[in-house]
C-alpha cells in the first residue's frame, strides 16, 4: 500500500500552521497563494492534482469587520467552498475535516455551544461560517 498524505488547506493561517507543524512530513500544505478558495469553480480541478488520504479545511476568510462590505467573498472562502471541498472528499472516499466558528451562535448565554444549538449569526462573518453549501 503507498503512503497518502493528508492535504492541509490554509497552512498559512494560525489553525493551518499548528496543524501541518503537527502533522510534519505527513501532510501537503496549501496556503491561499496555493489554493485561492474564493475561486470556487476552479476548486475540484485544483484538488484533482493532489491524492491524499484526507484534507483538513483550517482556510477561512476570517477578517471579521470587512467581511461586512465583502460579504460575497466571505461567502465563497467560507460557504461555498467548504461544500465543494466536502463534496470533492465524498467522491475520493477520504475524510474531511472542516473548522468553523462560534460566530455562528448569537454570543448570548455563559454556557459552551453545542452542535444543536440555535444558529443565530450576529454579524456577516457569521452568516458565511453559518452557510456551508455546494
């Protein structure tokens, strides 16, 4: 059987960085210069040059104030292209790890979230995280 590493989207950011340091030798990092999430109809095509053993999605577009004025980006980084993404993993028969946010909560209450809590996006931010879709 031949080694497969696992593919690490948004290797750059704090999230992507711990875990492709974690993960050393055994993952291919991707950083936005190397997979431009925002370009969502050129995600699979780009993912079909990689065969990993999986694909952990730590990439986000995560500036929190503009994504108020640039919302439709926010939505492609964080709505769109995780489904693709997801989507993509489903068809390789690989799993897929995705992080999120709890923004997609109402930041109301003093206990931890859970799951099946009400979503309730205060903010533009949080309505992208909230919309995972392909």
């Amino acid at each position: 059987m031949s080694y497969r590493p696992i593919l690490v989207i948004g290797a750059s950011g704090q999230i992507g960085k711990t875990l492709a340091r974690i993960l050393g030798n055994s993952c291919i990092r991707l950083t936005r210069q190397q997979l431009d999430l925002s370009k969502i109809d050129e995600l699979e095509q780009e993912l079909d040059k990689y065969d990993v053993s999986a694909v952990i999605n730590a990439g986000a577009y995560t500036l929190v104030d503009r994504a108020e004025q640039e919302e439709s980006i926010a939505l492609k980084v964080n709505g769109y292209a995780p489904g693709i993404i997801a989507g993509w993993c489903a068809k390789q028969a690989i799993p897929f790890v995705h992080y999120s946010t709890d923004y997609v909560f109402s930041g109301k209450g003093n206990k931890p979230w859970m799951e099946e809590d009400l979503y309730a996006p205060v903010n533009a931010y949080g309505r992208t995280k909230r919309k995972v879709t392909n």
